[in-house]
C-alpha cells in the first residue's frame, strides 16, 4: 500500500478490517517491522484520538515517531504554485513536503478543509501537493473531504457487534450542531459501508445532501424516524451543507437522538467518531448505556492505523518518480 | 499502586521513599518492566520539570510516551455532568478520559485550580473525573490542591541530606510572590513530612492559614524569625490564601529569605520545588550556595516518578468496574 | 566534543564532514551508543527541519528524545543575572538550564537573536548562559549568530556534488526578503568554507557586510553578477543590516536570482538552507530544476547532528566545575 487516502487506495476492504482485528489480538506480534523506520506524524490541526492512536499504532510496529503540530511549532505554508512568497506564508509546502519526506518513512497527515472554498477542498489541494512532494507513503488522519482511518475502525467495530442471523441494517443520521463541520465522516462512511453486507441508509434534514459520488445507490430520506425504523446500527453525526457550502440550513424538526427515537429501532447500537456534543447531538443516557459503541470505535483507532502502517512497511513500496493520482477525488463533485 | 494522587493512595512512604533512591542508584535496572507498556501524559497546563522528568521517568522503565498538551493540541472539555453541549467545549472529559484510557496503560495529568471557587478546586473535580472514567491508574503531576510527586521527591532529598546524628527540624515558610500561586506544594509537603521522624513547624503571615486537614498537629507560627531559629532545613515556598480562597492578603513584615534570616537557623540547607522568583521569594547568594538543595530536588523528581511508575507495572492492577474514590480529598475542607 | 556552538569548538572540519557522510551510508550501525542516553531538544523558536532531523538522528543512535517547546510549553524565562524576579518572567535561565543538565545527557537548543541589539545578541548571552549553567554537552540548533549544524550538512552536500577535476568556486550571495532575518546561517557558511578547497567569494548590495571577524580574507563584492561568473556552487541567502543592525537597507537594483543570472555561472548548483520564499529570493525554476541542491542539504541536516552526536556520545566528557567559554563569540564583533 503506497497510499492511505481513501477507500479507492486499498486492494481489498474486507481484507484490511481482518488485519486489523487480527493485530487486535495481537498488537506486539510484528514488532520488528518498524525497526529504524520513522512515521512523521503532521497535524495542521488539533487532534486528540488520532494523535495518540496513530503514536500507539507505530510504537506497537516498532517505530520511531515524530510529531509536527504545523501551526504551532512550524511555519506558516504556501499552497500556491508559482505564488510570488511576499506575505505571512514563509515555506512552501512543495519543500515542506519534500522535505519531511526525506526524514521520514512514512508520513501520516490531518489537514480539515476551510469550508469556504467548495472545489478547494474537494479537490484537496493540500493532501494532493503534500502526496505529490514528499515523495514517501502518506496516511490521511481526515483530509478535507475523507476521514478513512475512522471508517476502517468504524467497520471493524460493527464487525465485531453485528447480529450472527442477518443482515444488518445501518443508519447514518445527522444531528445538530453548533457550528459548521466537514462532510469527510460521513462521505468516508458512505464509502466504506457500501462494501459491506449491510443494508445502509441515510437520514438528513433538506439542505443537508452529501456529495453524491459517495451516496450513489444508498437509500437517503428526510424522515429520521423512517430510517430508524429496525435498525442495527445508527451512526450519529453532523456535517454542513455540500449544495450549500459550509453553510448550516435552517432544520425545523428536532434531529437530537434521544430515547424515543431510539425505541423505533431493533435495539440499536449507538456510533458516534467523537468528540460529540452531549445533549446536541445525542442525549447523555444513549451515549453512556451498554448498547453505545463509542469508545470501542476509538479503541479501534490503533488497530486500524496498525493495519494500514503494517501493509505500508511490509510492501517494498517504489514511490514512482512522476507522481500519479491513484485516487479519483480530484475528479470528484466538481462538475 | 492504583492511583498516585495523594499519600493516601500508597500503603508506605518508607518503603516509596526507599524504592526512589534505590532507583537512583540503578536506573536503568528494571527497563524490561515498561516494555509494550505506554504512558499517556496529558498538560493542561504548561510544565518543565514535570514534563522532563515523567518522560525520562518511564523511558528508564522503557516504556513508550505519548505527551498531550490539551489547551494547545486538543480541545476545549467540558467538565459538568449532564451539560448541554452548546458552547465553547468541543469534548466532554468523560468521553476524552475513557478514550485516553484506552490508548494508555497508565496516565499522568497536570490539572492546576483555578483559585476562584476553593469548594470545586478541593473537590478535585477534574482530577476525580479523569480518574473515574479513564479506568486506569493514574499519577497526579499536580492537581488542584496536591503534589505528591514533588513530595516524594523533596522526601528524597532530605533523607539523602539530613544529620545523622540527631532529628532534623524542618521548616516551611511561606515567601512574597507576584500573583496568586495554589497551596498544592505546601499541602502535599505537609502530608508527606508529617510521615517523617523530623521537627516540622510552618511559618506564615496572618491570613494565609493552609486548610487544617493538612496542618493537624503541626506547629504553626506567623513568626518566621522564630521558626527559623535552629532549623536544618528550609522549604520555601509561596501560596495564596485558602481561608479568603485565591487572594493574597497585605503583608507588611519582609518574608523575603535573606542571609541575615539564614543566619538564625542551624546552617540550614534550602529548599524550593521551583520555578523561583528570585529576589522576591529567596535573594540569589543563598539559592546559589553549596547549602541549596534546590537541583537536588529537581533531579529527584525522575526517581520520585520511576519509583511510582515501577510500583504501578508491578501490579496486577484490576481496576474495579464501579469506580470508588480511594483518596478523601473530595471530603476535605468543604464543612 | 563538549559543545558544538561554532567551528572553534570542534578540533578538525575534515574529519567531521567525512564522519558525516560515513554515517550516511550506514545511519544504524551505532545504535549502541545512545542506549539509556536523553537528548534534550529545546526549542525558543519555531522549527521543522531542525526539529525532525534532530530527533531522527538521535534516534538513529538509539537515544531517547525529549522535545521541550519553550514559549509554548514552559514558563517565560529570566536571562538578566540578580533580577528582582518581579515582572512577566517567571524562571531564571540558571535553573531552567540546570535543571534540564540534571535530565538530559545532552542538549540541543535552538535560541534567534532579537535583531534589536547587537551586542547582546553578538555576545550569544542566552546560549552562553544555557551553556554555563546546564553543565552538560549542547548543541546549537541555531544560536543568535551561527547555525553550524546548517554549515556542516552544507559541506556534506558540497563535497558529494564538487566537481572532481578542479577546485570549485562558491558564491554567497545576499537575496532579497520581506521582513530582517539573522545573519546567522551567513556567519557560519564563512567560517566553515573558508576551511575547504574552494574558491570562495560573497556577494551583497552596499550596506550588508556581515560581521568582518567572519569575512576576514574572503573576497566581497556588491556586483552579484561578477560574483556568479563561472560559480560552481550559488548559495542565496537573505540576511539583515550587521552595520545599522537589523535594519533592511534599500537595495535598488534586482538580486532575485533568474535564469539569466544563473547563466552567468559555470552551470552552478544552487543552495539554500530553506524555509526559501519563492520567488523572492529564487525563482521558482531555479529551485525545481536537478542543478538544485536544496533537498540534498536538508537531508544532510540528519547525518550532520548525528555525527555531532555520535563523537559527543563517544567522548567520555568531563565538563568541568568552572565552567570556560572555549568559543571566542562572546568576544567577536563588540569592538
């Protein structure tokens, strides 16, 4: 694996959540693969559960890790090509990039999109320069758009809960918010789902429609208690509008999941990728009783990052010299 | 050892005091305890020595680190139970202390009061609350009201530095200051001297009066001419009012430690936790001379922490499901 | 090597560059040497290449890292020696350095100068009072005047690219910038080159002399393109006012360096220790071209700081008890 970005970077989904179940059972089994190799770990952002997960994950391989908080211990960077450097940017990340590639082994990279800028962020320039110039195997820690790291661990644990007599029913539904957030969770859900044996559908208010190059072929319905409906799983989370970029329509209904939602479904069990907003998003009781996933999808998090680096150091990788863009994100909703 | 947050937490301070300088002398001894074992030390305020010396702590252990300063790498948590998550706090700490436990075998936190409401500082809300949901054993790197590291640590140096040949008097004596500081270090140091076959007598101008669940039984003076007198050795150290909770009371005597004080005691040895404001709390020829124990202190706060550390990888611990507050700081001095 | 603040700290540049460029070809053949060994990294200011090749070096010896960010993470130190510690400072550099001496085995410290007086920072009064007081070996990562690990691992890159049938000529030249900047990586570039086979000129518009104690012998023009004739090597380099200190005198005509200019030169290789502000200093197809060394440099940052560290690990040090200053900086440039 070269590449770690999204769904479309992997050979075989299927095979990479059994990986990372087994290295569950197994954190220390391959301890000597990352001998003297380095994970540059590079946060343009703040981070919490990936900050450590992703630590752990190497550590448990064997590696050495260092951690960059870009904003502020390093320089501010330019993302322009050909930008004449006359203001606060002080390094471009055509050299940042290269350069960290040259120190590291592999680097593992958070970059949030500005929700300004529909096609900026959806064409994730940073990830895609930063890809193009550190000539070294790069892991997404959430991009602008993707969130795959999550979704690996996201899948693990509904592998391990899912009922053994049928098919599951999973539902991802939004919940309010405070302020405007990114759609990556949900479009890396979506992607990742759908290769699953499950029977998927989307719950959002109007206005809230999610690119549909990740919701093609999924049931989507306005109507949250419709998607409640017997479900296995519900996955709560909010994300701002894709038609209206970044914006936060007005919803009249009350999307909070609370009890009452909960009891239309088959005695679901509760996802959510933290952090979550108590009370907003979802009420304490369902994220606090026995039937709530949470902290075993965090949990999660180290295998899923271990899988990903196990597969990376155990490829002899050969990064071409001319830069290709395996992934089709670039391409993606910009029509 | 479960939990490491006050001197009620461990069974002997003795042996722990033993155990620590025994370390010492061999550091790197038991470097097979740590292996595959990560401690998760989490800021929420800023730290030299603490943040050094746990590091270097637990790579003697070789255990693997992970640092989190939560203000700058993190976000902003919630610390009420039940609270509607609307706005300014991204995480609640139950959430972000369950995840970190799943990621750490054991966590150390710095978790300074805020010395504008004394009952929810001697609560110790934000220590108690990590402590209930992370489900690990967790080290006090100085909480709200304590700072058993720094004790331990100061116990050391006055073991390694008494007279053998009769009972050490110890005295500590309040010193001007700036801005308001906690009580933690002048509380834990009481605590843990108390254990000591010492004479332990605390100098202090009227008004800045320590909570007597500390103070019980020991001689108090706000005469520090007088408490001086004969003394081996002298801990300095500043704190703000507890009875009139976070202010700083007018003092109008000089409590400046100067050689012409100095020359009262019994060729007295000094001492400070640091950081020191110099010539405001204690003048430069005495933290400077052969007679200040002072680095001493500082180098054996990386002993203090291995021996804690050493206890805790040394345990079978199980943490009990139900959580049960060990310590009784959170009855302390809110009748 | 006790220190490696400057060129007159080491015994013999040769024998570095070459030990250097051996550790290159085998980066973990000493991974002995640093076992149970604490680098203690300490960062006034921000960093990304200093801060990842040194990590990446010491672990490639097997030591362990501490990483201490001090604006950010620490208190705000006191430099002034008998202050009344009365004001915004909260330690002095005398404990903070010995303190972090008691922890470390050595110690790397990154510290820019104000560029507001020139004696002070030619004087190199924080890194020469860290030095005294830490009492350990330390390495600059950047001091207020030099940046030797920079000239070392550009010496690296010169002698790996030199053409092999003639002595090269290299050219420093000054470039164009938005904001003053240190002359430190100029200093330093002159104190090292001069001890190579080389022809070697500097090149600067009228007001931008550096230091004459660096300069001393060296050929210096204010013709840049006289300069570039037949250049083996172009180093650009923005640095501030050494005369009208740390002032930017105005430059009328154009020193960004182009395609034209370059043509001047004998196909020369160029050279910049990066951050570079494109298109200010160098245009942007000067830099992404193969006759650009600036990747090879930075990635010479590792083997530079890990041969450093390796002769430091080897030497069995004794710094003494009085502590001398071996460099002759305190001395340079006051008259």
């Amino acid at each position: 694996m070269k590449y770690f970005t999204t769904i479309n970077d992997i050979k075989n989904a299927e095979d990479l959540i059994t990986e990372a179940l087994n290295l569950k059972k197994d954190p220390f089994g391959f301890s000597h693969l990352g001998k003297n190799k380095t994970l540059g770990i590079i946060f343009m952002n703040p981070s919490l559960r990936t900050r450590l997960s992703t630590q752990k994950a190497a550590q448990n391989l064997g590696m050495n890790t260092v951690v960059m908080n870009f904003n502020q211990e390093g320089w501010a960077l330019e993302y322009n090509d050909g930008a004449v450097m006359n203001g606060n940017t002080v390094e471009h990340i055509k050299d940042a990039a290269a350069v960290m590639g040259t120190y590291c082994d592999i680097i593992a990279i958070r970059c949030f999109p500005s929700l300004k800028n529909r096609q900026e962020d959806y064409s994730e320039k940073i990830l895609l320069q930063f890809m193009k110039y550190c000539n070294k195997p790069v892991i997404s820690l959430e991009s602008a758009t993707l969130h795959p790291l999550q979704s690996l661990a996201d899948m693990m644990t509904i592998e391990e809960n899912k009922p053994t007599n049928r098919k599951p029913k999973v539902v991802l539904t939004w919940a309010p918010h405070i302020k405007p957030l990114p759609q990556a969770v949900a479009n890396s859900f979506c992607e990742w789902v759908k290769t699953r044996d499950v029977d998927f559908v989307i719950a959002h208010p109007k206005g809230y429609d999610l690119c549909d190059d990740f919701t093609s072929n999924v049931t989507i319905t306005n109507n949250q208690d419709e998607a409640l409906l017997d479900a296995d799983f519900v996955y709560v989370k909010n994300w701002s509008s894709f038609i209206d970029y970044g914006t936060m329509p007005e919803v009249n209904d009350n999307w909070l999941l609370n009890e009452n939602k909960m009891s239309l479904t088959n005695h679901a069990q509760l996802m959510h990728c933290l952090p979550v907003r108590r009370n907003v998003e979802v009420i304490d009781s369902l994220l606090d009783n026995n039937r709530s996933l949470i902290l075993k999808q965090a949990e999660n998090r180290v295998f899923a990052a271990q899988a990903v680096l196990k597969q990376m150091l155990e490829t002899n990788y050969k990064i071409e010299e001319k830069f290709t863009i395996t992934s089709n994100e670039a391409e993606l909703c910009n029509s």
